[in-house]
C-alpha cells in the first residue's frame, strides 16, 4: 500500500522534537505540506524544519490554550496553502510530584497548565481546524494520548486525567463531524525515546521501564508516527473514534 499526502496540508502540533518532529518527518516524506507548530522551542522547530524534505514546508507558532492565537495560527495555515486536510494534535505538558509535597496553590496551578495545554488546547485547535476542513469536504484529525489515561499516573494525575479527557473528546467529536467526512483518531503511546524521557530510562528506572514490555524496550518515535501516518490516510475512515495503544504490551487492556 502506497501512502502518499500530495496536494495535502497537514499541522502537527508540538513538533519542536520527539514524537512531534517524527509525524511532521513521515508525512513530509510521504509527499505533505507540513506546518510545523511550536510554542516556545523556535530552535527545535527550526531544526525540525530543517530537516524535512525539500518542498512549502513551514513553521508556526502559538500557545495552544490561547484561544485567539489558535483561531490566527489556523487561519494563516489555511491561507498559507489554500486548505488544511489533517491535525495531529500532538503538543502536551506533563509535570510530575509528590502529592504530599504540594501546597493546595501548587495543586492548582498544575491542573491548570495540564489541562490548558493537553486538553483545552486540542479542543480550540481542532475547532478551527474542522472549520478549514468542512471548505475542502472533510479530512482527519489524530489526537495524542497515552497510556497514562488507562493505567493511572500517580505522579502525575493532571497529565492522565488530561488524557482520559482526550480520548472522551476524540470519540465524541467522531460522532459529531462524521457527516462532514472528518475523521478522528487517537493514539495511546506509552513511553517513548525521546529527548525529554531519555534521562529516566538512562536514570535507576530505566531498566524496569524497558521491562515492563516484552520487547524489553520502549517504543520510538518512528513507530507513534507510522501509526499516525496510517490513520489520517485513506481507507481509514470506519475506523473513526478509535483509540489506538502503542505500548509494546506493557499495558493491555480489553
């Protein structure tokens, strides 16, 4: 099966590094027009860009939880390249601690900032972005998980309650825009090699982390991006509102 995105638009959000620069990679590669978003990491996505295929590629910037910078980000994608056909809302915060190590205002400020950006934010960015689709008859939105919105993260409730809220939001949202052909997928990663993570599993943890998956490793970024890249391209579409794990069998779930 070829997978090709010509003629194609798509925004990934947070793709300064990790998994969101591996989703702009495969889909620039497979023939997209990739705007690569970022909100305060300019060198990242700069190197992100850098290091797509040659074609009208692009950066932009805003703070997802902005609500008006979300409607002006959009709205110059579309106008940049005439339509926008595929989000992958991929951006996100996770602050981790000791429950008992936080003052009620500490408590707070957390959900706040968790919430903003991994839920509240996905919500505006697909907004705008269904509004573009409907102009060009439909198009596919992959939404970010993981595998903390299943199993529970104790210390970092705020980032799994986000992400169980994710979920609920793609599957509901599946439902309400399938009569305009647009349609909605979510990947639930567990960890991932990343820059960010890099320091645990180098860390005393890394061993069991790795061990927690009978592959004894833990997934790249290469592998959520493929998944992305098979939902948002055709023949997918009576796969609408599905959760799809990445995890390597380190949490199952039925």
């Amino acid at each position: 099966m070829t997978i090709d995105f010509s003629g194609k638009t798509i925004l990934v959000t947070g793709a300064s590094g990790g998994i969101g620069r591996a989703i702009a990679k495969e889909f620039a590669e497979a023939g997209g027009t990739v705007a690569v978003h970022y909100n305060t990491n300019s060198e990242g996505a700069v190197e992100t860009h850098k290091n797509l295929p040659a074609g009208g590629n692009f950066t932009v910037q805003a703070d997802v939880s902005d609500a008006a910078a979300v409607k002006n980000m959009v709205e110059d994608v579309a106008e940049k390249t005439g339509r926008l056909d595929i989000l992958v809302n991929n951006a996100a915060l996770i602050e981790q601690f000791d429950f008992d190590d936080l003052a009620y205002d500490e408590w707070q400020a957390v959900w706040r900032r968790t919430t903003d950006a991994n839920l509240i934010g996905p919500a505006l960015v697909s907004y705008c972005a269904i509004r573009e689709m409907k102009k060009v008859g439909g198009g596919k939105i992959v939404n970010i998980s993981s595998r903390g919105a299943f199993r529970g993260e104790p210390k970092a409730p705020a980032y799994g309650a986000s992400k169980a809220g994710l979920n609920a939001f793609g599957q509901s949202m599946a439902l309400a825009v399938a009569k305009d052909n647009i349609f909605i997928y979510t990947l639930a990663p567990g960890y991932v090699e990343t820059d960010r993570v890099a320091p645990l599993l180098e860390g005393a943890a890394g061993e069991k982390i790795r061990k927690q998956s009978p592959f004894g490793r833990v997934a790249k970024p290469e592998e959520v991006a493929r998944a992305a890249l098979l939902l948002a391209s055709e023949g997918t579409d009576f796969m609408t509102g599905c959760i799809v794990d990445i995890n390597g069998a380190s949490y199952l779930r039925s």
